[in-house]
C-alpha cells in the first residue's frame, strides 16, 4: 500500500479504511451576508480554494472512495443552540437572525447550504453538526464504525476553527487524520499557517498535513 507523502513524515494510508471529510464548505463561511461575513472577515479567501476543494472531491469520488460532508447548522427552534455560542461577541447578524441568504446557519436556509460547486451526490454521507467539532451531537462516529473507517482526509473551512476541532475530536477517538493544505483556508492566513504547524508538531501529534497532489497520486 502506497504511503502519502506528507508531514512530518509518510502518512500510513490504508485504502480500504479512509474517507474524506469536508468541513463546512456553506454559503454561510464563503458569500457575503452570511456568518463569516457576520463576523467582520473577509470571505472572498474562502471561495479561492472552491476548486482545490472540488479537485481532491473528484479524485475520492474517481476512486471509489467515501466523501462526508459537514454543515454547521442549528434546528429551526434553536434548541441546539447554547445562549454561550448565540451571544459571543458582537456580530452584526446572530445565528438565527435573518439575513440576505435566510436565516444564519439554520438547517434548511439558503444560506447554511453546501456550495453548489461543492453538492454533495447521492449516497455521500451529510452531517449536521450543532457544534465546531463534527463529533459532538452528531452521528458521525457511529456512521464511521459501521463503515469501517480509520482514517480521514481534511478539507473545508475555517483551518483554526471547524476544522482544526474536527481532526482532534477525531485524534482522540483513534482515527489517523491527514489534512489537505490548499484544501482548507482561514480568514486569517497566520491562523492557517499556525494551525497546519501545531497539527504536525511533535511527531504528528493531531495528525499530517499533505499537499492535494501527493493525496490524489496515492489513493488512485
Ligand atoms: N468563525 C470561524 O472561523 N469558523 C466557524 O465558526 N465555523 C467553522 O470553522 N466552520
């Protein structure tokens, strides 16, 4: 079985065992009027790696092999949604709060949908997470048992936030966790940079990084 050239060293890709997971990739992080923007960032960052994002989707899908997607989104009733999440800081819109794309990071809104570039199709696995981390209130590592999932491919948005949180929720439960670095991307390019160097500190003590080419080389 072909290794993953990655860092800190050759990731361990067990082919018959991993499955890429895309965080987040929502009109609400990447247009304008929705929760990044909200937040005073600039979104437009977000959207330049679309088809980076789009490029290691194809190679999975052309390989057979598993692709999750994640959505940050609350119930309509908001009983998800903790007043400490809600009332952080001072956005200009809330979660809840109606804006140009719906409501903020409601499931079902036009604005809490996956970028159309980036759909998921039939059979990919869609999970709803109420929180940062795609394990926390979700049935995600159920779903990854039951297919016999070991390790992860990272892609998606924000690097320091959803996506960083996700990869060591997923570290803690036992899942090896390789992230694709022009395949994420913050508001903050040091935040990036910072995340994707604390992830492989230490003898990869969150996981690996690795460029797209070298993940697509390998599992096809
Ligand atoms: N605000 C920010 O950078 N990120 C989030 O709130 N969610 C995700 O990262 N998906």
């Amino acid at each position: 079985m072909a290794d993953i050239k990655a860092q800190p060293f050759a990731f361990p890709l067990q082919r018959d065992a991993v499955a890429l997971i895309v965080i987040d990739m929502q009109r609400d992080f990447a247009e304008p009027g929705g929760f990044g923007a909200s937040l005073g960032n600039d979104v437009s960052r977000i959207m330049k790696i679309v088809p980076e994002v789009r490029r290691l989707i194809a190679g999975f899908r052309d390989a057979g092999l598993p692709v999750i997607h994640t959505m940050e989104c609350h119930r309509p009733d908001l009983s998800d949604l903790p007043a400490a999440k809600r009332d952080r800081g001072n956005p200009s819109l809330r979660i809840g709060d109606v804006g140009p794309m719906g409501r903020i990071l409601i499931a079902g809104e036009p604005g809490t949908a996956i970028l159309a570039e980036l759909a998921p199709i039939d059979g990919e696995i869609v999970i709803e997470k109420p929180g940062k981390g795609a394990f926390y209130a979700t049935g995600l590592g159920d779903i990854l048992k039951r297919k016999g999932i070991k390790q992860l491919v990272f892609a998606g948005v924000t690097t320091e936030v959803c996506v960083q949180t996700t990869m060591r929720e997923a570290n803690d439960r036992g899942y090896e966790s390789l992230l694709a670095e022009e395949a994420t991307e913050s508001y903050f390019p040091e935040f990036k940079a910072a995340a994707i160097a604390m992830i492989r500190a230490q003898g990869a003590i969150v996981g690996w990084t690795a460029h797209i080419d070298d993940i697509l080389e390998a599992i096809n």
